[in-house]
C-alpha cells in the first residue's frame, strides 16, 4: 500500500529542541489533551521542563521522538518506539487539542512511517489504542493497519479500557 497524505506539505518533523518547551508547557495547561494523554493535570513546570530536557538530549537505540511542526509553532510529537530489526511501534499526540480531528495526526502518522520506512529499514509498524478512542481508531484504519489482537487494558480517561493491537506492513 502506498502510503499518501493531502496536508503533508502544512506540516513536517523534526527533531525537539529545548525552544519547543513553551508549547509543551501550554499543551500542560490543556486538560483535556492531560486527560487522554496521561499526562498529571497542573504539573510542576520544573518537573516538566526537566522531563523535556531528557526528550531533547534522549539518545537510545529503539526510540525517536520528533517534533510535529507546522509552520513556525510545533502542533505535537511522534514516536518510533520499540525499534528492533524491521519494526517499530508508533506513537503520535497532537497537543493543542483544538487541532483534534483536522488531519494533523493522520498526516503527522504517515511522515513518520514514511520516515522510519527510508531511514530505518522499517517494513512493519504496531500502533496500539484504547477501545474507546475512536478517532484514533479510525485515524489507523485510515492509514492501512490491520487490528491483530485485544490483549491488555488500562486507565483511559478514567476508566478502564481494553487495548487494541495494530500493525501495518509495508
């Protein structure tokens, strides 16, 4: 499958840099983005600048966090995590929780399978996504992977949730 994007030309990534720390910061203060992400509502910006820090300076070998930029401001980061031999498992926030919905993500997805793909030898890419997230769901259906398995759940938004495995094969 050919992988294709109609907005790959409005956003791009990149590596982090320290200077992204101002929109890491506002996406804190979103408590919506902290609830689906995880993320401690009203975290100590110490903490979190610290927490920054080691995603800039992360130097490993089975890991990549980019920046998702569009135009001058970054709108969120990707993952490659997991990287062993021809896979890697995919990870993608949006921060700014008014972009939900708007492609940012889907687009954001496919440069970065794009990206692990030329770069890393990549052939095969797991995603994982809770039952209820629905727009991540449809966002990886969109793109081409395939649910493999529900093995597992978790906390998400507050309740437990089952977790949903995916894979796209290039």
């Amino acid at each position: 499958m050919s992988l294709k994007s109609n907005k790959v030309q409005s956003i791009k990534i990149r590596p982090l840099l320290i200077d992204d720390f101002r929109y890491v910061l506002h996406w804190s203060k979103d408590d919506t983005f902290c609830l689906v992400n995880g993320w401690e509502k009203d975290r100590d910006e110490q903490e979190l600048y610290r927490w920054w820090l080691h995603c800039v300076n992360n130097v490993s070998e089975d890991f990549i966090r980019m920046a998702i930029e569009m135009g001058q401001r970054i709108i969120g980061y990707a993952d490659l995590a997991h990287i062993k031999d021809n896979s890697a498992e995919l990870g993608i926030a949006i921060g700014e929780s008014t972009l939900w919905g708007k492609g940012f993500g889907f687009n954001a997805s496919i440069i970065i399978m794009d990206y692990a793909s030329r770069h890393l030898g990549i052939t095969v890419i797991n995603a994982e996504t809770h039952e209820t997230n629905i727009r991540s769901r449809k966002m990886l259906e969109k793109i081409g992977f395939k649910e493999v398995s529900r093995i597992g759940s978790e906390e998400y938004i507050g309740r437990e949730n089952q977790l949903i495995q995916y894979r796209f094969s290039f």
